[in-house]
C-alpha cells in the first residue's frame, strides 16, 4: 500500500532525526557546511519538481539574467507553503539553534536564537519581514547563478538548506554548487559540491566563525552554481528568515 504523504513526511523527518547530529554539527562549525545523504525520495523530487508551473503557489518570479544575477528563472513560494517544506524547514531549524548560538556567542553578536522556528518568524514579522523565502530554482543549458548571499532584511539566520530535485549526470551536467571563503588577509578559497537528488545540504548564510590567535573573527562566505552544461536543473532552497519583500 502505497504510504500516504504524511506517513512520507514523517519518513523524512525521521531521517532528519537519525542523522549523526554531532558530526554534522562538527563539519559545519569546521567547513561551514555538511550535507545529509537521500533526505528526499525520487517521488519527493519529482513532486516538487511538478510543482515549479503551478503560479498560484508562488509569490514572486526572479528571471536571473534581468538582475544580472546569472541566467535561471526562481519562484518564492508564498504561505501557507507546502506541507513538506514547512515541516521540513521547523524540524531542521531545531537542530540547527545551538550552532547558530554558539556561532554568535564567540563572535560576541549580541542575539540568541529561539528553540522553535515559530518564534524565530515571530522576531522576523515584529521587523516587517513577513513574506516566505524557500523557493524553487530552476537552470537550463548554459544556467548559472553569481556567488550571492542570502539576506532579505535586518533579521536573519545564519544557515540555511539546498536540496537538489534533479539527478546530476542524469538529468543535467555542471551545475556543481560552488562556496567561496573569504579570511581577511588572505586569497579566497574555493569549494565544490555536486550533491546527488534529494541530499539536503546545510550551509552558512554570510559567515562562519574561525578561531585565531586572537580570539575568533568572520569568515566571509558566498555560493552559486556554476554553469549547467546540459540538461535541466531544480533545487529546492530553504532559508529560515522571512523577507521585506
């Protein structure tokens, strides 16, 4: 019988659940990312994929090349969002406040986290910032996206969620998610991932903290995607703050 989506979501949450929290929390503190291996199905993928045309679920189109911000096309979903990634972006944000605390605390950023992502909209609405931020990416032959932070207002959070909807090697080729780490006084250093259909891979937002001789300082952090050189790519992005606009 096949599983209702419930019983599907409560399939990816328990994944979320089961994950090695502890190295997890580890690579993202060392590297400023860590990835979760086959949190979504194929179905799941496909699902969301299905849903990129369906206008009514979306708030706002963003055609990349007009804003000189690569070539692609994304949509911001608007509330209610899908029950997936609503539930998807509360259960990870729980497992993520203790990082993103301990990140501000050796930075010395007066703020400190909320155990629930209901509070932490609370704190992004009381600043005007009410509009949702997961959306849908999608890069065709030739697609690209600059290296760009993720900020849409005065709050935020300092990591945030990529899932891959499309099968690398299959269904496109390139497309690598590239990181650029920028230490003061040094050359940046460059990192590429190719995550396979339905990882979830968790990243920083803006900034990591790193520790020197003197305490710890900022790590400035940026991402994109590099050309896709065949094929069709869709992501699913998840960011934990709301937006101004």
């Amino acid at each position: 019988m096949p599983q209702s989506e419930q019983q599907q979501i409560q399939t990816v949450i328990d994944k979320i659940q089961a994950a090695d929290w502890e190295l997890i929390t580890e690579q993202i503190h060392h590297q400023g990312f860590a990835l979760i291996e086959q949190v979504l199905s194929t179905e799941q993928c496909e699902l969301l994929q299905q849903l990129y045309p369906q206008a009514e679920l979306y708030r706002k189109t963003v055609d990349m090349q007009r804003y000189r911000f690569g070539r692609g096309e994304y949509k911001y979903f608007t509330y209610p969002l899908p029950n997936l990634i609503e539930q998807l972006r509360h259960e990870v944000y729980s497992h993520l406040v203790p990082i993103a605390n301990a990140w501000f605390k050796v930075l010395k950023i007066a703020q400190t986290f909320p155990a629930s992502h209901a509070e932490f909209l609370q704190r992004c609405h009381q600043q005007g910032q009410t509009l949702a931020t997961p959306l849908i990416l999608k890069y065709e032959q030739g697609g690209f996206n600059t290296l760009h932070q993720d900020l849409y207002g005065e709050v935020y959070f300092p990591l945030q969620l990529v899932i891959v909807l499309s099968q690398p090697n299959r269904d496109f080729t390139g497309g690598e998610l590239v990181f650029t780490q920028q230490t003061p006084r040094a050359q940046s250093k460059a990192m590429v991932m190719q995550p396979q259909q339905g990882d979830l891979l968790i990243f920083t937002t803006q900034f990591k903290p790193e520790k020197g001789s003197q305490g710890y300082y900022r790590v400035n952090i940026k991402h994109g995607v590099s050309p896709v050189l065949h094929g069709h790519r869709y992501s699913l992005g998840i960011i934990f703050h709301d937006a101004l606009s």
